[in-house]
C-alpha cells in the first residue's frame, strides 16, 4: 500500500526543507512522490536533488521514506 499523508501533514511540510543545498522543500518531494514517482531516481529527475557535494544522501534518505509502503494496523 502507498504511503499517503493527510492534507494536514502535507500543509506542515510545506516549510521543511528536503534538500537544504538547493533549497527544495520536502513538499516538493511528497508532490513528486504524488504525481507518480516510484523510485529514488524519478523523484531526483523530476526535483533536481542529490547534484551536491553529499550527493544527495540526506535527500534520498527522505525520498525512500516517503517510498516506502505503509504498514497496516
């Protein structure tokens, strides 16, 4: 099952950053992840993140958050 955030959380994360090199917001990432990304790679292709000097391992670790599945109850 994919993971979805309520419109509450998503309004939340407007503000919080997602790649704080390149100034990205985690909302971009989560509207990525919305619009049909499924893998690291399409969200860094359609949200230009991890091109900097760490290589976009903080980025990516909250990219593969937000991919993966939620756990039922």
């Amino acid at each position: 099952m994919k993971r979805t955030l309520s419109p509450e959380k998503k309004l939340i994360s407007q503000p919080k950053a997602g790649c704080i090199c390149k100034d990205i917001k985690l909302y971009t990432l989560i509207q990525a992840v919305d619009a049909g990304a499924s893998s690291v790679e399409a969200v860094v292709r359609q949200t230009g993140i991890g091109d900097d000097s760490r290589q976009g391992r903080p980025c990516r670790a909250k990219v593969e958050q937000l991919l993966s599945p939620c756990e039922a109850p």
